[in-house]
C-alpha cells in the first residue's frame, strides 16, 4: 500500500480537491466519481460526500493509497 502524507494549505481541504491535488484521480470529476462509487473511507468509514471538509490528523484511503493530512508547518520560514 503507498503511503503519502499531505500538508494542509490552510485550515481544511475538500475530498474532492485532495484526490486531485494529490494525482490520485486526473480531474475533479473523477475524484468525485470514486467517492460517489464508494471507493473512498476517511477515518475508517466510507465517505459520499465528495467536498467533505477534511482537517489535519485525518486518514484518507482508497484501494492501495493511504494518505495521512498533515497541519500547515507553523514554523516554517516566510518566503
């Protein structure tokens, strides 16, 4: 299973818009077809929403792809 951790921009991101920013689905309409499907749990448990709000500390997984989200990096240096 390939393992990704994504870190959050700001204080959420959509289903939807994690499948695509992270190439797991091609476009967004894909990415909300695999969860209208089923194919996609969060936190254990299959998720139909496809704009679900996801936050940091969530899992995400589909079939041999589980990606962990990360909070924004506070520390980071501006730039």
């Amino acid at each position: 299973m390939q393992t990704l951790s994504f870190e959050l921009r700001g204080e959420f991101i959509t289903l939807d818009r994690l499948l695509k920013a992270t190439g797991i689905a091609p476009s967004g309409g894909a990415a909300k077809a695999l969860v209208a499907e089923g194919r996609v749990q969060v936190d254990g448990r299959d998720e139909l929403r496809k704009t679900a709000k996801l936050r940091a500390g969530q899992v995400v997984a589909l079939t041999g792809v589980r990606i962990t989200l990360l909070s924004p990096e506070a520390d980071a240096p501006p730039g």
